[in-house]
C-alpha cells in the first residue's frame, strides 16, 4: 500500500507538470504593486528557451518585497567604450553592468527605484547625466542626478517632503539652449516639477499641480508646432494635460475623461501628418478602457478611439514606428489577457484602422512596451515584448512576425520569473557590432528574498542590419515620448526653377530645363503631370525617374507655341514623389504669346526689377504715347496716358495680381510688351 502512495503522488506531480498547473498570471492591484494568480493553460506553450545567455548572464540584484520593476532597463554607452552599459534600478539600488556581467559601479539609493533611469546629454557636448527616481510605501521619494560615475551632481538628490516620484523621469530642453531640464512628478503633492540641472525649477510657474495623483511618465515635445517645448500628462482620474514650456495650459487642455482612467500607460507624440503638428497616442483602463490618438488640441482624430475588447484594463504604453521610411506610422498596443488563447496585441494604421494579419493571438496578454527589430535580417521588422504568464518559474519574452506567419524561430525566450509590464531592451551590450537583448524579470513571492534578475542574449544579427525602431522605454533613454521622423533613411526633393514664365513671339518651340534634386538619403522617385488652363502645349522628358541620394536630374520642359494664338497661356506641373515632406511639388507655367504685332527689340523697353515686389521702374529708349496693363486672362486693368516720357516708375500693388502683361504703344505705331511676376 506504501508502494502504491508513492506511485499515486509521482502520477500526480507528472499529472499536474503536463497540464501546466505551475502556470501565473501577472496584475496590478489598485495600489500599484504587482500580485499573481494561478491560471491553467495549455502546456504546448511552455516551450524551452533555445538560446544561451551571454557569458556572464543572468545577474541577479535584491527587489522589494511589494513593488517590482516596470519598464526594463536602460542601456547606454556612458562609458564611451563602444560597448552598451546595462542600467538596472531595482529596490534601493541602481547597479551598472559590463557586457561581460561584471558590475561597472554601484549607487544605494533612498526609497524604492521601479522605473529604468532616463540618461541623455545635458549640454549638447556630449556630457551625459543619469537620472534615477523612488517612492516607495512609506513614502521616500528622492529625484537623483548623477554622472556616468554614479557621483551626486552639486544639490542632487532632491527630496519634495519625501512624496512618491511617481512614474518615470524625463530629461529634455526645454527652451532650446542646450541646457536640458528634468521632469518628474510628484505623488500626493500631485505636481509636476520641472527642475535646473542646480535642482532649482524652471522658472516661477513651476511646479504646475494637477487636480489628482499624476499616473503617467510625461511626455515632452513642440505638439503644436510653435516653436515652444510642451509637456503632455495625465492624472489618474483620466484628465489630459497640456503645458507649454511657461507652464500656460494649451488651448484645448485639460481634456476630461471619457469613461475612463490612467495609470502607467505613458503617451507617445508622433507626426502622423507630416505637418509639425503631434499627435497624442496612448491607451487606457477604468470603465471604458480605450486606444487613443488626439490631436495637439486634445481632439480624438479620425477615427479613434478604439474601444479595448471585452473592456480589458490594460497599461500598455504603445509603440509607433515608420517601418518603411515613408513618414507613415504604424501603432502598436497591447491589453492583457485570460489564460485562453485570445487577441492580445493590436497594429493600427494612424486613422484607426488595423493592420493587416493583425491581431496576434496568443494567451496570457501584455501589458509591457514592445520593441521593433529585425532579428532575422530579412528585411522585415518583427515586433518584441514580453508577457503576463510566469510557467514552472520561467516568463516569456516573444518575437512576432507581422506576416501573420507567427513566432520567430528560437523564441520565446524563457528568462526566470516574471516579464510582466516591463519589456526587451535591444543595444550592443558588448560592442561586437550584434545586436542584443536585455531583458528584466522577476520573483514575485512577496518576500524580502525576492530577486531580480537582468539577462541578456545575442541576437546573431548584425546591429546595422537588424535596423533597430524601437527598443526601450518610450522609444529613447531620455523618455521624452517624442517619436521624430528619421530624415537620413527619407528622400528630401528641390526643384528649381520654382516657376517657369516665358514672353515670345510665338510660332516655334521654346525649351527650358527643370531641375530635380534629391538631397534626403533615400532613393527618390517622382513624376510629374501637367494641369492645363487652356490647350494642351507642354510637353516633359522624363516625365518620371529615380533620383539617387545627392543627385540631380534635368527634366526638359518644352512650351510648343506653333498652334498658339496670341494670349496668356498657363498651367501647372505638379510633380508628385516619395519625399514624405513635400510628396507634391507644383510648378506654375506661364507663357504670352504675341504673333504677328509689330515687336520693339528688348532693349527699346527695360523693366525691372523683374519679379518685383509690386512698384518697378520703366525705361523707354523712345517716346511713348500709352502704358496698357492686363491680367493673365487677357483683360484689360488700366490705361496711362505717357505721351513724352521715357522712364517712370509704376506702382502695380493695388491691381492685386500674381502677375500683369504691360504693354507700351509706341508714337510710331509699335508695340512692346512684357510680363510682370509680382512676389
């Protein structure tokens, strides 16, 4: 009977290990701190690790028993060896590690460090600046700036009444003086500082202080294009706010709720439309959890918002990315999921539709920032994160094509503990030229034993080549949120001249050169169609080409007046391309035909300055008896008796006109006549 116990609880174990019963799922309570709880799921997903760490990984470091880490880490060459540097807050310390594991420095901090440190250059010399944030329960909320050695910067680490800095910091300039500034926020307080790298704030209108506990990392961009840096936040009660760099409310702003809430789900600021102006992108929880894009006036765009499915809450920050480098965006979120195999993670276009083969289904959901990288050199970006599902100890991190083909070949990784809301940093940790991947996970037993560990892979793909888009927090190590168009990976089109106005006799030919120029860094390509206004006599060679980076390309513009009667003649050649700037071009046309009137030579009538502002001065080498004036349509404006002058100066502003025909009837019966281009 012994014997037959023993089998049983074998059979059982093997039972209960098959079925995945050692399977968690990840959430955040109310308070901000992560819990767990058992789900079953299907064991076909817990699929072994196939890749090695590098040498050196996994290292491990202490975390708090009640609050784990969001957001990853950071890597940066603070060092300037060519070699990423690993930053790694967690509990009360920020560690720096060497590509090869080894510990670069350590930094003991006050309170609980939960956010990644956000690093930049500090004067536009390439001095780099660190800057750590805690909270903590009981509060102990310190800001620190550091160098790239760990050390105090002077009046550094601030304390405000030790209140929780809630959410991430962010570094930026805001008023374009190669000083940047540091922004952070404030639990209880509810304020948002912006802070002097002497720890002093920005001026007398700050801190700005918010009607509620602010539950997003701020995001820091001109979104209204007006040459002012703005800072964009949230509370939790889901009021939007916008301020401008003097700390003045942007019209539309606070926008109130619609139904629903935030925390942690940070914004991103992107272009969508080419123009200057930023959109807002972002998702929520509370009772109507949704995915966002607003306008820099705090309007839904077109098409948006997107309801999350089942009314899942979810702190998904998003990604946006131009995966061709064609200015047009692409947006990624994400929602968590039950333990049933589920849409999870969703593509849209900016106007809100989805993607095509999206969304990709899996179980477990996530709630962490997603990375974009070509892990497999073959052209195509695959998208990277991790998951709310631990499985007999091991989370998961993923790489998706966006074919619809499914999971990259060697994923997932299977680092120890939890990935949940923090995500794949992509950098060169060791300086070989490949890419790599970090990512933080954890244990979440609520003991003071719990560790956090930091682990790290090759890629096998060559850095260049994997063409990294997105890989870290907010798409950059200074979290600003800003998503700036790559203007070196876009073609960038000059045409000169800007217009063509020609004055001939007619009955012939006449040619003129137009020249393309591409000074972007990517191939342009154009083509161009000729808008009429009268007749058909325009004729282009190329009408279309291929423009290599830094080259030029002369297009033969040839006006074919041998048909033409007398008159003013115009059209438009509009010249489309694949410069995501200024994808239309237009040229206008002008030409007079004068057949068959009795012409003065030019230097008889000299006009200038042509073009003009609007007053020219005229001189006639002969007496004139009438000056005639004409619009482009031939009609006639005004009559100016001249009799016995030869220069005068006329004024054509009030004819309010682009362009006029002047005409000069001469004493002995000749005609002189002459276009006019006013700027």
């Amino acid at each position: 009977m012994k014997n037959f116990y023993i089998l049983l609880l074998i059979v059982f174990g093997l039972f209960l290990h098959s079925n995945g019963q050692q399977a968690f799922k990840a959430y955040l309570n109310e308070k901000g701190q992560v819990m767990t709880q058992a789900v079953e799921v299907d064991n076909s997903i817990n699929k072994a690790s196939v890749l090695e760490q590098l040498p050196g990984f996994p290292q491990k470091m202490g975390a708090s028993p009640n609050f784990k880490n969001f957001r990853g880490v950071t890597l940066a060459d603070i060092d300037q060896d060519g070699q990423d540097e690993i930053l790694a807050a967690s509990f009360n310390r920020l560690n720096v590690y060497k590509g090869d594991g080894s510990l670069l420095w350590q930094k003991n901090l006050t309170g609980t460090a939960i956010y990644p440190p956000a690093v930049a250059d500090m004067d536009g010399n390439g001095t780099l600046g660190i800057v750590c944030v805690t909270g903590g329960v009981p509060n102990n909320g310190r800001v620190y700036y550091l160098d790239v050695e760990g050390n105090d910067i002077n009046g550094w680490p601030l304390s405000f009444d030790n209140h929780w800095i809630i959410c991430g910091p962010v570094i930026a300039d805001m008023n374009g003086d190669q000083q940047c500034e540091i922004i952070v926020q404030t639990r209880t307080s509810n304020n948002l500082h912006v802070l002097n790298q002497d720890g002093s704030s920005f001026g007398s209108n700050w801190p700005q202080t918010l009607d509620g506990t602010p539950a997003v990392t701020p995001s820091v961009a001109d979104i209204n294009n007006d040459g002012i840096m703005d800072i964009v936040t949230a509370n939790s009660d889901g009021t939007m706010y916008a301020f401008d760099t003097n700390g003045n409310a942007l019209s539309g702003f606070p926008v109130a709720s619609d139904n629903y809430s935030f925390s942690y789900q940070s914004p991103l600021l992107v272009d969508f439309d080419g123009t200057g102006d930023l959109s807002i992108v972002g998702s929520t929880h509370g009772n109507a959890p949704k995915f966002y894009a607003r306008n820099h006036q705090g309007d839904y765009r077109e098409g948006w918002p997107v309801a999350v499915p089942e009314n899942y809450w979810t702190y998904s920050p998003p990604t946006a990315v131009d995966l061709n480098g064609d200015g047009n965006y692409s947006v990624f979120m994400s929602r968590p999921t039950g333990e049933d195999v589920a849409p999870m993670l969703y593509g849209f276009h900016p106007d809100g539709t989805m993607m095509d083969n999206f969304p990709i289904t899996k179980s477990g959901g996530l709630e962490g920032f997603i990375s974009v990288a070509d892990l497999d050199a073959d052209g195509q970006h695959e998208l990277v994160f991790g998951s709310n599902l631990m499985i007999d100890g091991m989370g998961f991190i993923h790489a998706y094509k966006m074919d619809g083909s499914g999971e990259l070949d060697g994923f997932p990784l299977r680092p120890t503990g939890f990935t949940f809301i923090n995500g794949a940093n992509l950098g060169d940790v060791n300086g070989d030229g490949m890419l790599d991947l970090v990512a933080l996970s954890y244990e979440q037993n609520f003991q003071p034993t719990d560790s956090v560990f930091i682990n790290a892979y090759s890629m096998n793909v060559d850095f260049e080549t994997a063409n990294v888009l997105a890989g870290t927090y907010k798409g950059s190590n200074d979290h600003r949120g800003y998503v700036a168009a790559n203007q070196n990976n876009f073609p960038a089109i000059v045409v000169d001249p800007a217009e063509i106005t020609q004055s001939w006799a007619g009955n012939e030919i006449y040619c003129s050169d137009l020249t393309i120029s591409n000074t972007g860094e990517a191939d342009l390509e154009f083509s161009i169609v000729t808008n009429y206004l009268r007749e058909n006599w325009i004729t282009v060679n190329p009408a279309s080409a291929a423009v290599s980076p830094g080259e030029s390309i002369i297009v033969e513009v040839c006006l074919d007046a041998t048909e033409l009667e007398n008159g003013m003649y115009q059209a438009e050649l509009i010249v489309n391309s694949n410069d995501p700037a200024n994808p239309e071009v237009i040229v206008p046309v002008n030409l007079y035909i004068t057949v068959g009137t009795k012409e003065m030579n030019t230097e008889k009538l000299v006009v200038y300055p042509n073009p003009s502002q609007g007053i020219v001065q005229l001189k006639m080498r002969e007496h004139a008896s009438k000056l005639s004036l004409f619009n482009l349509q031939g009609q006639l404006l005004d009559k100016i008796n001249i009799e016995e002058k030869t220069a005068m100066q006329l004024d054509l502003t009030p004819y309010q006109q682009h362009a006029l025909m002047l005409q000069i009837s001469y004493q002995n019966g000749a005609i002189a006549r002459q276009l006019i281009v006013i700027n």
